[in-house]
C-alpha cells in the first residue's frame, strides 16, 4: 500500500467513527465547574492552538471534511435525506470563479471574518469555524447571521435558505441551514465564544454576536439548535482531525452537556458565586428597546428595577426570568441608568444608556 493509500484509508478510519477519543486528563482542569468559572477553564485549555497559513486551508480540508468516498463534505450543498445536487472533488474543484450552484467550492468563514477584523490572526485560520462550502451559495451566504426565516427569498438545492427572520429577537436578513447541520454550527459558535473569550474586547461584533459572544437572540437559538441536532459522527470525526493539526479541540462536541453548563444553568444547579454578576444588554446605548442575557435560565419569577446613577429607583416589575428578555424602557429620558435584575441564583446589574 502506498503513502497515498494509506492516508485515504486513515480518512475513513476517521470518517466512520473507530478512532474518536479524547486525549487522556485533557479536561481534568475544568472538571466539576460551571458558569464563568468553566468557560475560563475551557478557554485556557483550547487557548494558543498551532496556527497555519490561509493558503494551508485548501490541504487541511483533506483531513477536515472527506467523506468516505473521497468527495468533500459540503454543509451547504449536502442533502442528508437524498442524493446530492452535485459534489466536489479536491484541489480540481476548488474556486476560482463560479456563476451559480456546483461550480466551486471555497473557504467559507461560518462566523464572518469583519465580525472579528478581517485578516487577524488566529481567528482568520481558525479551522474550527472555517469550512469547504459551494462558493456561489456561500457568496448568498454574505456576512448574514445565522438564524431561521419562515418567508425565504431564496433557497438552495439542498434546501438552505435566505430570508427575513422569524427568530424572535431579530428582523434583519438571515441564512438558515439545513437542519441536519445546525448543531453543528451552534457548536461551532460556542468554540469560539469560549476560545475567544477575554480576547474580543476589538472585535467590531455584529448583529448576531458581541465580540464572539452570542447575543441574547442568538444565543437562544442555537441552544435550540443544540439540542435539536446532536453531535453527530462527522463532527466527532472532524474535532479529532483539527485536533491533529492546531492542537486543540472543541469542548462542545467531546462534552456536549457543557453547552448548558456555560450558558443555560438550570434552577437549582449552580450558584450566584458561579457566575458574573452582569446582565448583558443589547442594544446598548438603546432609543428604549432592549434585549438582556443572564449567565443563568431561571424559571421562577425575579424583579427587575431601573436606578438613576444616584441610587434613586424609577421602576420596578416582576419578571419570569429566562436566558433571554425584550424590555421597553422608552418612558426613560436620555441618560445613564442602572438596570437590575433580582432572581434565586443571585442579583445582577449593567448600565443602560438612553440616547
């Protein structure tokens, strides 16, 4: 068997599920923690991973997203109920130019690279969140938040769409994939929100993510999408060969169940002293709409108050908290106010500019 043989037989190897396993004491150090705590401990395990050239992409998808019969993976054009529309080989296939679906295949950045910069590095090479996709569907694709959309102004052969949101939260243009793979991306989203995390205090953010965190919308989606598409064999076989080539790996396909232990704390699991006492508000400065995000989902009611920087409270209501709330807090004049929010798990606060 030649060099070449035995590499396409050690893809499938990986492909098929028979060498998934993490290495030995990887996650000793955030064994046992949750909230805030947990994500700086996954973020210092995952941190300063082997960064490689962009050019490099095109090879590492070799190892990254093969089928077993040697074609690419493909997230935006694969059908997982029927035939493909069209498939791509490697390196023949690879853009250059393309007028419409199954011409090409490129490097699609699933979270947008102005979202963090532009050519920054790690972030520009990260594989993690970087995939082989069709080149025309990722160029509808653009700079769009990921999200879901009941009235599509376009879709594609395998039935990814673009349209107006219908996710409650957000109303601008979104692209929503096939459901087979938005766990996958939800999980890719959680990567980098925790490998990021305390490094995208620049970032310019966007209208799904602050720095490379979630915004509350956003972030409940694709909890949703978590739980609706669990990790799947390809994911598990594409985190050990990412592993191979930048040395770290994604927490959230070895350990799925630590997607709720960062984000979405259950009452009764967890305590104040585990998270942050900040309420995250978005938009902020606000016109009066805003929408905020605990570190914790608590189904029991709490009290959200509003106080002039003085001290002075100006309002206060009940609130069944969740991980995610839309306030109208237009009767404000413009200014700087604190917004607080009383529940079980602890009090938390932010400042609320009204412009």
């Amino acid at each position: 068997m030649n060099a070449r043989a035995v590499y396409i037989a050690l893809v499938v190897f990986l492909s098929t599920g028979n060498l998934h396993s993490q290495p030995e004491g990887y996650y000793a150090p955030a064994e046992g923690l949750t909230g805030a705590e947990l994500k700086q401990a996954l973020h210092e395990l995952i941190d300063d991973h082997a960064v490689a050239g962009y050019a490099e992409l095109w090879d590492h998808f070799y190892h990254t997203d093969r089928r077993s019969d040697g074609t690419i993976w493909d997230m935006y054009s694969d059908n997982p109920d029927g035939e493909n529309p069209y498939v791509y080989e490697f390196g023949t296939d690879q853009c250059g130019n393309y007028a419409g679906e199954g011409d090409c295949y490129n490097r699609e950045h699933s979270f947008p690279k102005n979202w963090f910069g532009g050519d920054v590095e790690p972030m520009y090479t990260d594989l993690f969140h970087i995939y082989p996709t069709d080149g025309y569907v990722n160029n509808r694709r653009s700079n769009h938040p990921y999200g879901e959309t009941e009235h599509p102004s376009w879709t594609s052969l395998n039935g990814s769409r673009v349209g107006a949101s219908s996710v409650e939260g957000y109303t601008g243009t979104v692209f929503e994939p096939v459901d087979a793979y938005k766990g996958d991306l939800a999980r890719t989203y959680f990567y980098m929100a925790v490998r990021y995390y305390t490094e995208d205090s620049t970032w310019p953010g966007s209208d799904m993510t602050s720095g490379a965190e979630p915004l509350p919308w956003a972030l409940d989606m694709l909890l949703e999408w978590h739980h609706n598409d669990p990790v799947s064999e390809k994911e598990t076989a594409r985190n050990e060969a990412v592993y191979e080539i930048q040395g770290n790996r994604n927490p959230f396909i070895d350990r799925p169940e630590w997607v709720e232990a960062v984000w979405d704390v259950s009452g009764g699991t967890g305590s104040a002293s585990d998270h942050p006492g900040t309420v995250f508000l978005y938009p902020n400065p606000t016109a009066g709409a805003v929408s905020f995000s605990l570190p914790v989902r608590v189904e029991k009611e709490g009290v959200l108050r509003i106080y002039r920087l003085t001290g002075v409270l100006l309002h206060e209501e009940p609130l069944a908290v969740r991980s995610s709330r839309r306030c109208d807090f237009s009767f404000l004049t413009p200014g700087l106010y604190i917004l607080e929010i009383r529940t079980p798990h602890g009090t938390f606060r932010g400042k609320l500019v009204i412009k």
